[in-house]
C-alpha cells in the first residue's frame, strides 16, 4: 500500500514539473506540512525553505514544499523529534 502511495505521489510530482509551477500562499504551507506559521519563518530564515516575497506575502513553490515535505518525512523514521502530517 505504501508503495502505490509513493508512486502516485512520484507521478503527480512529475505532472507539476510539466506544468507551470503551482504557488501555494504560507497557510497552504501550513495546512500541507502540519505545522505552525512560526516554523514555516524560521524554515524560510534559515534557507530550508525556498519562497518568494510578494507585496501580499510569501509565496512558496508546491514543489519545493512537497520536497521539503518528502526530505522531512524521510528524517522523521530516524529522528523521534520530527513529527509529521500522515
């Protein structure tokens, strides 16, 4: 089940790669990832986390936060402290 899990989700990343590329607003990023608008600044302070600034806000690549997303959930099955959104 995993696997077809991981596969659909390896296929709709390469569909977004196709296309251009879908913004998400930082509440999206919020609501993805699980976690609080505080993370998401420290992620964006401290570079984790790829955005671009708008006269309305951050904006951040789907793509960029599925990765971040991806790379965190890998983490989190060695590292006890990372919770993440299942």
């Amino acid at each position: 089940m995993f696997q077809q899990s991981n596969h659909n989700q390896q296929i709709h990343e390469l569909v977004l790669m196709t296309k251009s590329p879908k913004m998400l607003a930082a509440g999206d990023v919020v609501q993805l990832l699980g976690v609080t608008y505080q993370y998401i600044d420290k992620l964006v302070k401290e570079g984790r986390l790829p955005f671009q600034q708008t006269s309305s806000g951050r904006i951040f690549r789907e793509e960029d936060v599925l990765a971040f997303k991806r790379e965190r959930e890998k983490k989190s099955k060695t590292d006890p402290r990372i919770k993440t959104k299942r």
